[in-house]
C-alpha cells in the first residue's frame, strides 16, 4: 500500500499514475473536514488562485513541460485538455469542471481508497508521498518540520477577485487577445492617463487586511497588485496592465486591466494579475474605478494566504525522494516548485520514480536538459538563497551558441528527444 498525503494537483496526479500501474493507493485528504484559509470546496486539484495552466507554446518553458508530462502520462493535463475555456494561447479551465473530472476519476479508480481526514503522522517505512501543498495545516507542518529537522519557511500567496461577467459594461469594455494571438478571448478594459492616475492614487491609498509584515516574504510570480504598484506609479503598466498589443479602433490605452474567462458557461472572469489583500470593501471601491467594472459584481473577493516549502535541496534528490528516508518523496509546493503545472510536473515525477523503486529499479533522475528534469535539480541542487520557481528555460543546461530565434526550437527538441531516450 501506497499512502499519498493530499489530494491537490500533485498528489491526485501521483495516485492516478500510481494507481494505473497496479498499485494499491490510499490517498488522503483533509477537505471539507478541516478546510484551509483559501480552498473553497473538498473537491480534488481545486484551483485556489487563476484558472490558468498558462502558456500552450511548446517553445515556451511551461509548454515544454506540458508536452513532457503528456508523455509520461497526465491526468491533470487530461482534465485540463478536458475542461479547457478560451484563453487565447494559454490554458484556462473551468475550475469547477476540472476539479470535478479529477475526483471522479480518482474516486471510481478500484486500486485507490481515499480517506478524509488530517494526517498527523508520517511512517517513515512505508511507502509514501507527502502532497500536502503549501496550505499544509499547521500539526502535519510541525511534524514534517520535526521529521526533516528542518526549519519553518514561508512566503505570502495571493488570489485574484472573480467578476460576473453580465454586470461588465461592454460598451466600455471589448474583446480582445494580446497581438490578436488565437481567439479574442480576453475581456479588456482601457483606461486613459487620467482614469489610470485616479486609479492608482486610489489603489494606493486602499486599506489592506491584516499581515502588517507580509511584504517581505511575497513570492514574485503571484504578488499583490498593490504590493506591484508601490514599487512606482509606472510598474503596473509594465506588468498586469500593460497595454501593448491591447489597440482597439485606433485607439491605444494607456492602461488595459484583462478578464481572463473562468468557467465553461462564460458566466465568470477573473481579473489578471490582480491579485491583492485589500480589505473587502476597499477592493469593490478599487475594482469600480476601472472603465468598464463600475458596477462589476465581486462573485469572489481576492484574499491573501501563507503558504509553506521546505529548504528541498537539503532534504531532497532529484526525484523528490527524501535522501534520509529512501521510502519518503515529497511532491508539489511544498517540495519547491512553484505554480500549477510544475507542482502536478513533481508529483508526476515523484510517483514514476516510487514506482520504480518498489519495483526495485534503480532511481535515475530525468535529464537534465528535459524540463521535468531541470526543475528536479533545481530543488534538489544547493544555492545561496533557495526560493519556490516557476519552470523557465534559464534552468537549462546552455546550448551552443545560437541566433536567439532558433534557441527555443532547440531546447524543445532536445528535450523531446532525450525524454523518448530516457523513456525507452
């Protein structure tokens, strides 16, 4: 038997390949028993920050890392090919939808028994598979705190508010994706210099709820959008509000504030990059100052959450397996890996390389030179100041010495070719 902790993107993706490999998995989770401060649901792989998978470019990092888990066998990309919405080249689920198809699939699979409940203990002997994420509650932290005599590490995670999309003034608002790449997916808001400078000056000045001393520890890839527009009056134009690419009629905004859809039926859309921790009231006030939401209807207040990862590269190897404890892996954001798609990449990555172990092959890593394999070293590989990372192509081994056109076509099909190899 198996034990897989947490039923998030890694470790529903653990227990399915696991499972599909003749195992017998008991996978744990602790929703809706005991709920954390952001998940909504006791639903499987919920989605607690955007409904975005991100980039489908297969010469982007995270579209080669796609390509690669779809190879080794994915169910969270299957769910999400399953549950796609419209998001111009990135992919976007409905949330709801892709939760339900993961826990359908993992409930009614007859080699995996789940069971809800707080795991407060971890057998070292047997096969297992921490998937806590980085909501994990506060007893099983201390216990893995206690395990790996590691100390506590944190950082600050952000979620962006959900609008209804018929209370949206289209007569303001248009559709439109960036450089018009695949389908007007987005719904964009323009501002002039004036109603961005009113904006701003209003963003700045917003109350925000509690955790005075947050703003050290934010992770970069998911910031606050208040934390973003402190760092000066024309951050955000280089950012979440970038209007590049955004022309309409002829005419270029100063600013565009982008909805990116959030659910099959088209009834829900969530700000990008909006993520914040105002207070509730002030961010309704905020929110009503952009062209095109003054009378938006908040479905979802954006909120603030701790979320918790461990010094990997002291506690790790490259195949996520503890180095003290040759039975124990850890997967998902607590492991060091950052975002939706590298976190199900890791369990992913876990469970194939548990697999081999029980069946007493030897652990060889991925390649480095695959993206998997690259963001395996990364966690696994000692640095000055280890922080969660988001697949990029920069973790690559370098290549000769190329034009820069043809320098992501080769990190594509090198990878391709060395996981077809390592895969046999």
């Amino acid at each position: 038997m198996i034990n897989i902790i947490g039923a998030g993107l890694a470790g529903s993706e653990a227990a399915y390949y696991l499972a599909n490999k003749g195992h017998k998995v008991r996978l744990f989770e602790m929703r809706p028993k005991k709920m954390t401060p952001a998940h909504q649901t006791g639903g499987f792989a919920e989605l607690v920050c955007s409904n975005s998978l991100r980039s489908n470019d297969p010469l982007n990092a995270v579209g080669m890392l796609k390509r690669e888990m779809i190879e080794i066998g994915s169910l969270i990309l299957e769910a999400a090919l399953s549950k796609e919405v419209p998001a111009g080249s990135s992919l976007a689920v409905d949330r709801i939808g892709f939760s339900e198809y993961v826990t359908n699939k993992i409930t009614s699979h007859p080699n995996i028994e789940v069971v809800y409940d707080e795991v407060t203990d971890i057998d070292t002997e047997a096969y297992t598979i921490i998937a806590s994420g980085p909501l994990t509650s506060d007893t099983l932290s201390g216990k893995i705190q206690q395990l790996f005599d590691a100390k506590r590490l944190h950082f600050f995670d952000a979620v962006a508010p959900i609008i209804d999309a018929s209370t949206i003034n289209y007569d303001i608002a248009y559709f439109k994706s960036r450089y018009d790449k695949g389908d007007s997916d987005y719904i964009n808001c323009p501002m002039t210099k004036e109603q961005y400078d009113t904006f701003y000056d209003a963003l700045m000045s917003a109350e925000r709820a509690g955790l005075k001393d947050f703003e050290v520890n934010v992770f970069e890839g998911c910031m606050p959008v208040e934390i973003m527009a402190s760092r000066g009056r024309e951050t955000l134009l280089f950012g979440p509000l970038k209007p590049v690419g955004l022309e309409h009629e002829g005419n270029k905004p100063y600013a565009v504030v982008q909805l990116r859809q959030d659910d099959a039926a088209k009834s829900l859309f969530n700000i990008v990059g909006f993520q914040t921790n105002l207070k509730w009231g002030e961010q309704k006030r905020v929110i009503q100052l952009i062209p095109g939401l003054e009378h938006a209807e908040i479905i979802r207040y954006g909120v603030m959450h701790m979320n918790t990862y461990l010094e990997s590269p002291d506690i790790l190897n490259a195949c996520y397996q503890s180095k003290q404890y040759p039975n124990l892996f850890v997967a998902g954001q607590i492991s060091g890996v950052e975002g939706y798609v590298e976190s199900a990449a890791s369990g992913l990555s876990a469970a194939f390389h548990l697999d081999r172990l029980i069946n007493g092959l030897e652990l060889t890593p991925f390649p480095t030179d695959t993206m998997i394999g690259a963001m395996a070293r990364y966690i696994s590989t000692k640095n000055k100041s280890f922080n969660p990372i988001n697949a990029n192509l920069g973790i690559l081994p370098e290549l000769p010495k190329h034009k820069k056109i043809d320098r992501k076509r080769l990190y594509k099909e090198r990878s391709e070719q060395s996981l077809k190899t390592y895969l046999g």
